[in-house]
C-alpha cells in the first residue's frame, strides 16, 4: 500500500491548529497513520514506483499496532544512511555516513524559514535530548538538512539551529539535487523551494524524523510531525542504544 499525502488546511476540512498560523505540512508520508488504521504491516512510500526497502528507494516495511498514542514506527525493512557529503555550519565538508558511524542518529530535513514544524521538531528534541544523562546526550547525533539550500547557507544555519534547536545539534547545506537525492534514499520527499503569489517562498518537504541505530547504522524508526517532546524523552534512552522503542 503506498501513500503520499500533501496537507493543507482546506484538504483536512478545517482551519489551520491554534498556534501554527499559516501551516502547511508538505509531502508527508503518513506511515503511522496509515499502520494505526489498518494494524499491519504495510509498504509506505512516495509513490514513484521505486520498490526497493533497503535504502535504495522510498518504500520501507513498517509496523504498527492499533495505539495511535505510540510515536514511533518501527521498519521492518530499515533505510540504509545514505551517502551523503555536505556543508556543515563551519563551512567543512561533512560525511553524513564517516562523521555518524556508531552513533545514535536523528536526520531531519527542513528549512529555517518555515514557520512551525521544523523549528517545533527541532526544539522538542531539545528538550527531550537535556533529559538524558550526560554521557547519552554526547552520543546522540542531531542532524539538521535544510531543504532550502539557497537561502539556507551554514551562516544562516549556525544562527537558527541554537535558537530552533541547540547548539550541539548538526546543520547542513549543499547543492539541492544532492539533498533531494538523499532524503529520497530515506522515503522523504522534497520539491525545490517555490515563490507563491504573495512572495514568500515555500519549501514542500517530508516531515518525518527518521532514527539511525548505532548498531547498524540503519534507519530504523519513523517518528511523524506530530511526536511531543515527552514523546522523544522517552524514546530517545533506547534509541541510544540501538533499542526499538
């Protein structure tokens, strides 16, 4: 079963949620959803005819049960990290793949100028990462992907990351094709930015969190726009350690 979903306010038959003023949450895979609803194992993908579960395309096996109260969604078939080699927030070339081997892993693409869940994804995981002890925080690897690469530069990154995020989380720019590349070997979608009428500019990115384990180096679990802070919390002591939530 395959699923892309574009989400607006007028195409869920309502306004926009208190607090997200002028909201549009694009191309997102709706894995949970769709698993909470049904209760078994599903194919969730971008629907470009790609089959592939083990990273090389956007179709992943994903399982879940019946509690829609659960955040995560565990892949039966997990993504393998793509090679990805881009620009972190010091202007360095950073290796997606060298610079997180071993290393509990969070990927994220967004962009700075959105103006609700990137910054809300960013600054619950925050908050849940200050929850963990010490020596699990310096483990757990944040990476941020801006899907504006343009207006994104590791300058501008440098700036929103401590303030959406924090300081030890890991911003990243380089040339469009390369990120789209990237998040699609992970089952995101992404579309480049585009200027609507009013002037401002739109990226249309998936929002999804996807988990690396650090003992495969896998992405094994989805987490979609909506997981809370509390959420991450108590999740984030097993992802540490390789464990399913």
């Amino acid at each position: 079963m395959s699923a892309q979903k574009t989400h607006t306010p007028e195409s869920q038959g309502g306004p926009a949620r208190p607090g997200r003023p002028g909201r549009r949450t694009p191309l997102v895979i709706a894995a949970a959803a769709i698993v909470a609803a049904i209760g078994i194992t599903a194919a969730v993908g971008l629907g470009d005819g790609e089959t592939s579960g083990t990273g090389k395309g956007p179709v992943a096996q994903v399982s879940g049960g019946t509690d829609s109260t659960v955040a995560a969604t565990v892949l039966d078939r997990p993504y393998d990290k793509p090679a990805l080699v881009l620009t972190d927030t010091k202007g360095e070339k950073y290796d997606l793949r060298e610079r997180t081997k071993g290393k509990p892993t969070l990927v994220y693409f967004g962009y700075t100028h959105c103006p609700d869940v990137c910054p809300m994804t960013m600054s619950n995981i925050a908050i849940a990462r200050k929850q963990l002890p010490k020596a699990d925080q310096d483990k757990l690897q944040v990476v941020f992907v801006t899907t504006d690469p343009e207006r994104d530069t590791s300058a501008e990154l440098a700036k929103w990351l401590p303030a959406a995020g924090d300081p030890s989380f890991t911003g990243l720019t380089g040339e469009f094709s390369a990120i789209q590349a990237g998040a699609r070997q992970m089952g995101i979608g992404i579309d480049p930015p585009k200027k609507e009428k009013d002037g401002k500019v739109v990226s249309m990115h998936g929002a999804q969190v996807i988990a690396f384990s650090p003992t495969t180096d896998q992405g094994y679990v989805l987490y979609g726009e909506d997981t809370t802070a509390e959420q991450y919390a108590e999740d984030l002591p097993k992802l540490v350690k390789g464990e399913n939530p």
